[in-house]
C-alpha cells in the first residue's frame, strides 16, 4: 500500500492541522489504496494545542520538503506560495480545500474536492456522511473545532448555512458544549505574550502571488487590540526584514478582534496605495487602519486586495 502526505497549508491554522488529521482518518476507511499519514508544515500555534491537548493528542509529525516520489494529499490549499517545498516534483493525489483555485495543475487525474465552505472540516463532515462512515468523538471534535475557529463561533462573513448545521450536528457527536469550548478555544488562540514578534507576524500568514506581485496577509486573533498594536514597533521591524528576505511588495498584518468583529491593519512595502483602494479610506499617519466589521481573510480582506493591485 502506497505512502499519502496528508497536510494543509504552511503557517498552519486550527483548520489545516485538524482537517489534515480528519482526511487521514477518511482516506484510511475508505481503503482507496493509500497508508495516508497526516503532516505538518510548521509549528501548531496555542489556539490549536488547546485542542489537542483537550483530545490527549500528539501533534502529526513536521516535514519541510517532498521529493518526486512522495504522494501528496492537500486539505485547507491548494496554491503552490502556500504550500510544501518540492511540491511540484511529488504527485498530488487530491485535494480537499474551501479557497479559490490559483496556479494549480497535475499531469495526472486526482480527486479535487472544492467549496465554498467556511471551512474545509465541513466538507470533511459531508464526505463521511456521503460515504456512510461513522464519525468518532475524537474526529467530530477535530472537526468541530476546525468550524469554531475559521468561522469565529459561527460570526464570521464567510460562515454557511452548511457550516452551521455541520457545527449542531458534530457538537451532538462530540458530546460538548460547543459555545463554551469555542470561547475557551479561541481565547486561547489570543495569548501571543510570550511569542516574539516574527513568531507573532508568522502565526498565520499567506503568500499571494498574482499579477506579478507577492503579498502577505498575516492574521493574528485577540481580546484587545490595543495590547497587541501596543507592539506595533517591533512588529514592523519583523515585517520589514520579511519583506526584505522575501523580495514582497505589500505586507499587511491584520489584528482581528475576536469579542467586537473589527480589525485594525498594519501596511507596509512599496504598494501601501492597493489596500487604500481596497477599502477606499485613508490610512494612518502609523500606517494603520481600522476596518470595522472586517474578520475574514479570505472573504473580506484578500479579494478587494488582490483585485486593486
């Protein structure tokens, strides 16, 4: 039986290790003729070893890089920026993810699985309720958790009708009270004080390449923005050098309130006018900018940015 990498996307979120980790299970009972191991591509950050050690699970085990003899199964991703070095030597087996689709292509046919969820552990939910498999506790709960923390306890804009009735139906399973836990678990997710600065800007940042630019959007979640902007100076010199290494032209690091539903951004790079378009407002004398109502990456923040570049 043939070896499957099963892992999201680098920078990993709450969604990408505990999707990982649910696809492995799946794949596995389903028998399509894989020993799927489910992998990471960085550090688990605290709002996802909250839940982890709620489970009394180990973290799946880090990798850097694949060779051209690895099988790979992506959840959470799908664009190269954002994925495992050597990707494109490996084969890509399939694909289970929840964004847009962005300078991908296979040699061979794969499974390509693709919603407009808010989060990719729903169309995990669907796929074994498809397939008649039972689901665990542990898995429901990974599942769960994956729901609660991409869609902020169901706030956030990108949260569907299909992720609210994945979130009922896998807290009767799991046997918890999802709205404690979730506060709880984000809560968690909010404690970047002992974390330096690139750790904090590195939490979950995704690398955008289009029309020839590359852009970061880094997203950390808190109770208080002010505490976190409070480090604004360090935080800024941490994005310059990842600017610098990085050759990128736009870096927004964006400060979302988990209680009140707002954002507050940091720009820095050479094209600080695209976000601006974006959002049509001035920004700061600091660089700064609020955006009220504003928590979603991948709904909110990314496509006006992209669009104005």
């Amino acid at each position: 039986m043939s070896k499957l990498l099963v892992f999201g996307h680098l920078n990993p979120d709450t969604d990408t290790i505990c999707s990982s980790i649910v696809a492995a299970d799946l794949i596995n009972k389903l028998d399509l003729g894989y020993e799927a191991e489910p992998v990471r591509l960085g550090k688990v950050n605290k709002e996802t070893e909250y839940v982890l050690n709620y489970l009394n699970m180990e973290a799946q085990r880090e990798i850097s890089s694949v060779g051209e003899d690895d099988l790979l199964w992506l959840v959470d991703h799908n664009e190269a920026g954002q994925s495992v070095e050597g990707r494109e030597k490996a084969t890509v087996v399939g694909v289970i993810d929840h964004h847009r689709i962005k300078d991908f292509e296979t040699i061979t046919p794969l499974y390509y699985i693709a919603k407009p969820y808010g989060c990719t552990a729903t169309i995990l939910f669907e796929l074994y309720n498809q397939n008649k498999v039972e689901i665990s506790k542990e898995m429901a709960t990974l599942m769960l958790s994956a729901i609660i923390s991409d869609t902020l306890l169901l706030k956030s804009p990108t949260c569907t009708q299909k992720d609210i009735d994945a979130f009922k139906a896998l807290e009767e399973i799991a046997g918890i009270d999802a709205a404690t836990y979730g506060l709880d678990m984000l809560k968690a997710g909010t404690d970047i004080s002992t974390l330096s600065a690139q750790e904090v800007i590195n939490l979950d940042a995704k690398l955008f390449e289009e029309k020839g630019k590359k852009i970061v959007v880094a997203q950390v979640n808190t109770a208080d923005i002010d505490d976190v902007f409070s480090r604004k100076d360090e935080i800024s010199f941490a994005i310059e050098k990842e600017i610098s290494d990085k050759g990128l032209d736009l870096y927004m690091f964006v400060i979302t309130d988990i209680i009140n539903t707002n954002s507050k951004v940091m720009v820095l790079g050479n094209d600080k006018e695209v976000v601006e378009k974006a959002f049509d407002k001035k920004l700061d004398e600091d660089d700064s900018m609020l955006l009220e109502g504003v928590v979603s990456r991948k709904k909110q923040i990314a496509p006006p940015i992209l669009a104005n570049l």
